[in-house]
C-alpha cells in the first residue's frame, strides 16, 4: 500500500502541536516568568488529532486483515517495532539521566513495578517514567483489542462494541476506578472516530474533499481560538470539537491525494516521519534547556523572543536527531532481520499509529 504523504504530514503538524503547547504555556511561564503565552494554549489538541489518525491508519491499513489469524505475525511486529524499541531507549536514558542528576525529576523514588509497568506500557496508577507516553498506553489497548479482531472478528468485534459501552458508561456515570476510569476514557472514542473515517475512505469516494478538510480545520482551529480566549476544551467537548475536526482533516486530505494527486512537501514529510520521536524527547529536551538557562543565567539575558525560539526549535532538532541517527536505521535493521514482514515506517506511530 502506497505511503500517504499528506498523512505523514499532520503527524509532525500534531507532534509540532503537543511540543507548542508545552513550550508557551506553563514551562515558557514558570521558568522564565514571562506572561502566559496563550497562541497555544489548545496545543493539547495534537494528542486528540494523533488519536484520530490512529484509529484511521490502522483500519485503513490492516482492514484486510481482520478474522484473518495468520496476519497476526505481521501486525503484531508492526505495531511492535514502531513502538517499543525508541521508547525503550528514551526511557532508558531517562533513568540513566535522573540517576546523575536526580532534579531532573522524580524518578529514583519510582517503585521497580512502577518501572515495569513504563517499559511495558501497561496503565498503572503512577506517570509512566517518560510522562508524555501516557498515550501510548491508550494506544496499546487499541492495538491489543485490533489484534484480537485479527484472530477472530466476531470476538474482536464484540470486544470493541463492550469497549465503546464503556466509554459512555464512563463519561455517564463518572466511574472513577483505575482501570475503569483508564478503559472508558474519553480520549479513547477518539480512535472509533478515526475507524469511523476509515471506513467511509475504504467505501466511497469523498465529494469535494476541499471543502471536508477546510469544514475540518474550521471546527478544529475555531475550537483552538475559543480555548485561546479562555473557553476550557480540555474535556469530553473538547474532544468532540477537535476529534471531528481532525476527522474532517483527515478525510479531505485523503481523498484529496487519492484523487487530486496531492502531495506533502518533503520537509513536512520529514517532521512527520519524525513525529514520533518528537513526542517522546521533547518535553525532557525543555526541562535541559530550562535548567541550563537558570544555571547559566541566560533566562534573565536573552530576549523573550530567543528563548521562545530555543524552547521550539532545540526540541525539533533533538527530535529529528533521534530518528535520524537511532529510529530510522534501527526500523530499518529490524525490517531485514525480520525478512518475512513489511515495517512501514510511514504508517504508524502516536504519536503514534
């Protein structure tokens, strides 16, 4: 299946997203003791957009595969190397990293299971060690109840009907307890939105899909300037506005490659390739650049504008680094010591699917 660049593209637009709305808002803020920057303050929306995507690669990508048991191989690697082998090397220096210098956070005071539980990307009642990947847990769920539906649709099926009941038994009744509160998250019909998408791309084709993505955009960023003037989107309608607005994105964008010939530049192409590996570096890159500007007292020196420049642009580049020199020649050796498997590196990631 032929990569989809205008996908890859919102991937590093909802990674750029998640790394604006931490460097501007509260680290921008309570580091440096400048006003709040409120441009980003709907930032937080890449994560509701990287679900979304989600939901539609993978049903877009492994529709085919559904009630067919012998597929399970192939997703599973996929879904396997795209994700754990990066974070398992950020959360490895993470740990190395607050060992050395324990103010880098909390962590040595983490119980060993709760350790455990990061690495395997398991819901527990603790952070994970690298704190952004608590959606990444979300995702596992998604990607473990996808795999079920490989082995047997009918039980796949029905497991994602009892998960949607969840969520809106959740969201009715305020359940409040660890792992239900975890399965029946509103962040999770987010990926039933992207399958929903999915499904009318793999059916029909799309009419005037220019005008899908810009009702899209409009309902995502109108979204984004209400919450900048001080609406709270933070909840259940926060998640309706930008996760049907990032539906309508998706779908024009689609189609509009499908049947216009659309095409991502490569510079685009290349943060979104990227994406995944600036999500899970960067908030820890803003924390090493805060430090290092108290301790050399650049935060009290440099214009306000240089240290917003840094706080944006240093993350970038460590995010592009990693995948760079790490991510992508490590996909690319586990393609060829995994012969009979397909990897594709433009096809999954949250950051992720």
């Amino acid at each position: 299946m032929n990569k989809i660049t205008t996908l890859e593209a919102t991937r590093g637009f909802a990674a750029l997203l998640v790394l604006l709305y931490h460097a501007t808002g509260s680290m921008f803020e309570y580091y440096y003791g400048y006003p709040t920057l409120s441009w980003f303050r709907f930032g937080h929306a890449g994560v509701e957009f990287f679900f979304v995507l989600s939901g539609f690669i993978i049903l877009y990508v492994h529709r085919e595969d559904l009630g067919r048991p012998h597929r399970i191989q192939n997703y599973t690697w996929r879904r396997f190397v795209r994700i754990y082998p990066l974070y398992w090397t950020v959360t490895t220096a993470m740990l190395a990293a607050a060992m050395v210098v324990p103010s880098i956070g909390n962590l040595p005071a983490l119980h060993w299971r709760s350790v455990f539980y990061s690495f395997l990307l398991l819901h527990h009642a603790d952070y994970p060690v690298v704190s952004v990947a608590w959606s990444l847990e979300h995702e596992i769920l998604f990607y473990a109840l996808f795999g079920i539906a490989i082995l047997n649709l009918r039980i796949g099926a029905a497991l994602f009907v009892l998960w949607a009941v969840a969520i809106a038994y959740s969201r009715i009744m305020g359940e409040q307890s660890l792992l239900f509160d975890f399965i029946g998250r509103d962040y999770n019909m987010l990926f039933f939105v992207g399958m929903a998408a999915a499904a009318v791309v793999r059916r029909w084709r799309i009419p005037a899909p220019r005008t899908i993505l810009v009702i899209g955009a409009i309902l995502f960023f109108t979204g984004g300037a209400l919450e900048d003037y001080g609406f709270d989107l933070k909840g259940f309608a926060g998640r309706l506005i930008y996760g049907f607005g990032a539906a309508g994105i998706v779908l024009g964008l689609v189609e509009a490659e499908r049947s216009r010939k659309w095409r991502a530049p490569r510079l685009l192409m290349l943060v979104g390739a990227a994406s995944y590996a600036i999500y899970l570096v960067h908030l820890n890159s803003l924390i090493v650049i805060e430090k290092t500007a108290a301790v050399t007292g650049l935060g009290r020196l440099l214009p306000e504008g240089v240290i917003l420049c840094l706080l944006i642009m240093l993350p970038i580049c460590v995010g592009l680094a990693c995948h760079v020199f790490f991510e992508r020649p490590v996909l690319d050796f586990l393609r060829q010591w995994h012969p009979g498997v397909r990897v594709q590196r433009s096809m999954a990631g949250p950051p992720v699917a």
